[in-house]
C-alpha cells in the first residue's frame, strides 16, 4: 500500500509537525530512554531531509502542492526550517 494513496487529495500523506514530535517521544518512550544530543541532530536532519526530498519529488512530477495542506510541499512551505527543530 505504500505510496497507494499518495494521488488522493482527501488523506494526509505528510505528518503535521506535532504529530512528527509525537512519533519522537512515542519512540523515546519504547526505547526507555531519551535522545543523546547527536541523536536528536540526526533525527531531525533525517526528517528535514526527507521532507525536502519528498516534496522535491512530487514538484519534479509537475504538482504544485505548497498550498495542500498534509501534502509534504505544504509542510515545507509552511514549516521551513523550522523541521530541524523537530527533536529541540
């Protein structure tokens, strides 16, 4: 199913920031222990990152997406730099 729904305008196929930030603490919270400094950089460079590249993605395709709100073009425009303060 991946990917499946990704040409439907009716479901979220990016996560809010919060809901980003409540994934971390759900994961810090398994795992019984909080991120290290270098693990929290990582962890939101990696979600930047993959923001970035997915939005890339779609916008090569010809989709224009910035005002979609839950597209991943949409939470790049809106957010910004702002994802790499996702584990801050």
């Amino acid at each position: 199913m991946f990917c499946a729904d990704w040409s439907r305008e009716d479901v979220a196929q990016a996560p809010t920031l919060e809901e980003a930030r409540a994934f971390v603490a759900d994961y810090q919270a398994a795992a019984d222990r909080e991120f290290t400094p270098a693990e929290r950089t990582l962890c939101s460079a990696a979600f930047a990152y993959s923001v970035a590249y997915t939005s890339r993605c779609s916008h090569a395709s010809g989709v224009d997406a910035r005002s979609v709100p839950g597209t991943f073009q949409h939470l790049i425009a809106t957010v910004g730099t702002g994802l790499l303060d996702l584990c801050a």
